[in-house]
C-alpha cells in the first residue's frame, strides 16, 4: 500500500476526528484497506452519454412464487435490454418500515427479493446502484437491540438525549420528536431520531462504527454496486447549536470513502442524495473532484414541473444558467420522479412562496398530497409534493392522450438534454398514473407513486394500452438517440439559449469531437414560431431545419448542427 494514499487518509481522519483522533484509528484502516485489496475486483468503466439509469425497487415487478429480483432481471432483459444500463435497486435489504429505508441488516438481501446470488446475476447485464442507508438504521437491527440490551459494542453506536446539547437549530425534514424513548434491559433508553421512532441515527464520531459503515461499503462494491447512493448523508454529523446538518465532517467522510473507492475500484460513482437548496446540494462536490462523483439535482423536478404548468421557462432557464461542467470526474445525477415526492426545499429562494403554492393546489386538484416539515421557530412549510410526475404535469387544457403523451416526453426531453447523467423512474417509463388505493391503504403519502407492478400483466399493458405504449416507446426511441451523441456526454459543456419566455434551450457541446447539439423545447399548450441560431438536422424528426422553426404544443428538436 502507497504511503503518499496512507497519508492521505490519515489526514482525512484526523480532519474528521480532531482532538479525539488515535494513532490506531489509520492502523484500523490500513488492516480494512489490505483486507479489501485481496478481492478480485473487476473493472468499473466510466460513466458516459450511453449511461441511463432506471430507478426502482427490488419488488417493482413481481411474479407469484419468485424472487421479484429474478422478475425484475426477466422484465429488464425482454424490455429494456440495451437501452438502459444502470439499475437503481431501492433498499433491498431486510427493513421494518419506510419501504425498505429502515434497514435491521445492512449485509444482507430482503428474502422476498431473493439472495446475493441474484444481484450477482443482474450485475452480469448491467451496471447497479446500492442504496448505502448510512445515517440510520432500524430499531429492530441487531445493533440497537444490543444498544437496548446494554451490550458493550453498541453502547456508543447511537446518540442518546443529552440535556446539554443544544438542538434549537436542528434542521430535518420530519414534525415528528428528535429523540425517542426506548425501553431497555436496565431501563428507558432514548436515541436521536432524525426521520422517525424507527430509524434511529448511527453515531460516525464513534471511530469503530465509522470502520464497520466503511467495511459495508466496500462489500457493496465488491458486490457489483458500481453506483452507491449515500441517502439521507447530510445528516450523518450532529453538533450541539448547530444545524446538524452538512457539517464539515460528513463532507469529510464522504471524501474518505471516495478516496478509498477510487483507490481499490476507480470509476465506481459516490453519489449524494441531500433534498435541500441547490447551493447546500452542490457543495457535495467538494472542490469538484474529491468527494461525490453525482449529486442528485433536486431543483430540476420542481422547476420543470412549474415551467410546463405556466407555460413559462422563465424561472427554469435563469437556474439552469447557473449549472455548467463540474470536472471530468463529476457531474449531476438528473431525475424528475422518484419514489419520494417532488421536493420543495430545493426551490427556496428560486420561486416564491406564491408560485410554490400554485404547484401545491395543482398537485392537490390532480389527486396528489403533500408532506409538510417542521422549521426552528415552530413553523411548518411544504417539504415535498407526493404526486405521480405525469399527473403532476397535467394542466386543464391538456385534454386529448396525445397531448399529455407529449407533454410526458417534452419534460423527458428537457431531462435526457441536461447536463449530467438521466434516471428515470419506472413509473415514468412504463406511463403509470397515482396509486390513489396504495395511498388510502396505508395511509403514506409516498405510497402515491409506489405500485406494485405484476410481471405479465405490465408486459400485456404496455402492448395494448395506448398511454402507456406512447409513453414507453416514445422514450425508448429518445433514449436511443441520445446514446449516439457524445454532446450529451456528462461532462459535455452546456449553455441556455433564451429564445423566448415559452421555449427551453440548450446548447450542448463536446470539445474533443467538436460536436453541437441544440435543444429547444416549446413548453406551451399552443404551437410557436421562433428564430434558431443554428442550422442542421432534427435528430428526433430526421428533417433539416432552417434558421426559423414552428413547434407544436409540447414539442422538442434536438439539433445536431452542421459543421
């Protein structure tokens, strides 16, 4: 092992741990670190415009009496085989609640799903990305029954209430108590609970839990986790009388793990998932080349949506401005749906609390609910809106199939051309509307855009249902375009054009092939007419465009100009 790669970590350590770091912790490290360079690793290529992810869960797509991995493999195979190559697997490990983010064992696999064995079979056909639920853990794990029961390993694993700890400035997305109460082998216990009584927050400023966390994460790795998506991960540092939120230390963990992953398996993308305004999200770029390879663009869900509803790119172009190229290593991890709610934080400061509240009564009127977070001073505001993306799209005067089908691939279009690497989610690509019955069953609002889906019956569905297969196969032949042009590399330069209040623009453009790419977009209900600074061809039409071009309600040009 390199000394200069030892020191390093060394320094990273003593930045997270200051005054408390033990000469022992880097000794601890340097035996994981030998441990995991025995394993056979196989290489990771890099991310490239070929790149799409989907987003699901182990059980989106079941058989009866199978492991629903083994139906997903099955439906991924006879679907979508050569279009996408990187499957988000939501948590799919043993869980209590929150649909699999209250995790009671990190190390192995959700037996409804199937075992290990099956995740090795689906890394054969493509690339996967582990959820790494690093900031908590279920209360029925063994780690906190042994909290509960005054075992020795975990008495530090967990942050008990601590009169002295000053939390009035606590930010969290939840209205429910910090702290709970447990009961133990000798007594009540209470723990920090950032997201609920269930997932109770691990304690990183505890050096041993920092090793194990670090040892799980290498055997996702190991396991063909060629993405790992660190949830919930500005969390996982708390401070008395600060935010306990992004503290300098989670920033300082993260740029470990992305140090000792580029170390034993170069190329695996670390990416952060923190649902908080746009400057606080990017920060998880560190200096744009040490610490995570994608963030999630929480802004481009909410900021679409409000642009195909008032017709107006106004607010979307002035943000986009502000995103260009990050490094060669880095870049943004883009979605519109996912299986949480269109987040709201991630506008602050962008659109006003009035144009906030017109998404919140549109989601509302298409059957949509909305979640709510407790402020510092008392207050609630809007956290997120739980909608499925494609109700959430539609306006009164999208009244015919084929208008709302273009309105679904125009908000598609806008995401496929941005900088950075798609995800789409499986309810978006297979066209699904509200789970409004998974909603009032269980009464969780994220449930709107969770369904189940049966493996022959969606096969069927998207054969003979008109909005479905519009939806599907109109996708599909974007997506393939995309993958030919290296402008939409995710390190490819971008530039908005403003061509009008009721246009989205771009120009992409690679400066190794010397390609160009410009999109437009017509986010109104009514057809245009606009001039375009470019000449050359419609990659989605195939027909030669000239320097003006009218585009129909909803529809987008990729522009690929000549030379």
């Amino acid at each position: 092992m390199e000394m200069e790669f030892l020191n390093r970590l060394e320094i990273k350590l003593k930045e997270i741990y200051g005054d408390k770091y033990r000469s022992s912790y880097i000794d601890s490290f340097k035996e994981l670190i030998e441990l995991w360079s025995s394993f056979q690793w196989k290489e990771v290529k890099p991310i490239s415009e070929k790149s799409i992810y989907l987003i699901t869960y182990g059980d989106s797509i079941y058989r009866e009496n199978k492991p629903t991995l083994a139906s997903l493999h099955e439906f991924l195979n006879e679907k979508l085989a050569g279009i996408v190559t990187d499957v988000h697997v939501l948590p799919m490990f043993p869980y209590t609640s929150d649909d699999g983010f209250s995790v009671t064992n990190y190390r192995e696999i959700q037996p409804k799903l199937g075992n290990w064995e099956n995740i090795e079979l689906l890394s054969k056909d493509y690339r996967l990305m582990f959820d790494f639920v690093a900031n908590h853990i279920s209360k029925e794990s063994r780690w906190f029954q042994g909290y509960l029961n005054g075992e020795e390993t975990y008495q530090d694993y967990f942050i008990p209430k601590d009169d002295s700890f000053d939390t009035s400035k606590v930010v969290r997305p939840r209205t429910s108590p910090l702290y709970h109460q447990y009961q133990g082998k000798n007594g009540v216990k209470t723990a920090w609970t950032t997201f609920s009584e269930d997932q109770v927050d691990l304690n990183f400023s505890y050096f041993p839990l920092l090793l194990e966390m670090t040892d799980i994460l290498l055997l996702y790795a190991s396991k063909g986790g060629t993405s790992i998506r660190l949830d919930a991960i500005g969390f996982i540092w708390k401070k008395s009388g600060t935010s306990s939120i992004h503290m300098p230390q989670a920033h300082a963990i993260i740029q470990l793990w992305r140090m000792i992953l580029d170390y034993l398996q170069p190329n695996t993308q670390i990416i952060t998932e923190t649902n908080v305004p746009h400057q606080e999200n990017i920060s998880y770029f560190g200096d744009g080349t040490n610490e995570a390879n994608m963030v999630y663009q929480f802004s481009l869900p909410p900021l679409v949506l409000f642009a195909l509803t008032t017709h107006n790119s106004k607010k979307l172009s002035n943000w986009a401005e502000k995103i260009g190229k990050v490094s060669d290593t880095s870049t943004f991890f883009n979605f519109l749906a996912s299986h949480d709610g269109i987040g709201m934080r991630p506008v602050e400061g962008i659109l006003s609390e009035d144009e906030k509240e017109l998404l919140v009564e549109k989601v509302k009127k298409n059957g949509g609910r909305i979640s709510y977070k407790n402020n510092p001073d008392g207050t609630k505001s809007v956290y997120e809106l739980n909608i499925n993306y494609s109700d959430a799209l539609m306006n009164e005067e999208d009244i015919s199939e084929q208008m709302q089908v273009n309105k679904i691939l125009a908000a598609h279009a806008i995401l496929l051309s941005f900088i950075g690497v798609p995800a789409i989610y499986y309810h978006s690509i297979l066209g699904s509307r509200n789970d409004l019955r998974g909603v009032q069953q269980s009464n969780i609002n994220r449930r709107i855009n969770r369904e189940k889906l049966e493996l022959q019956a969606i096969i069927k569905e998207l054969g003979f249902d008109s909005r479905r297969k519009g939806i599907f196969e109109g996708l599909l032949d974007m997506i393939t375009i995309r993958k030919q042009e290296k402008s939409f590399s995710p390190y490819a330069e971008q530039e908005v054009l403003h061509l009008g209040g009721n246009v989205f623009s771009l120009r992409r453009f690679c400066e190794k092939s010397e390609e160009e790419i410009l999109f437009v977009v017509n986010v109104d209900s009514q057809p245009i007419t606009i001039p375009i600074p470019a000449t050359g061809v419609d990659l989605w039409s195939r027909q030669e465009v000239e320097e003006q071009i009218r585009l129909n309600p909803y529809q987008f040009m990729w522009i690929k100009q000549n030379k």
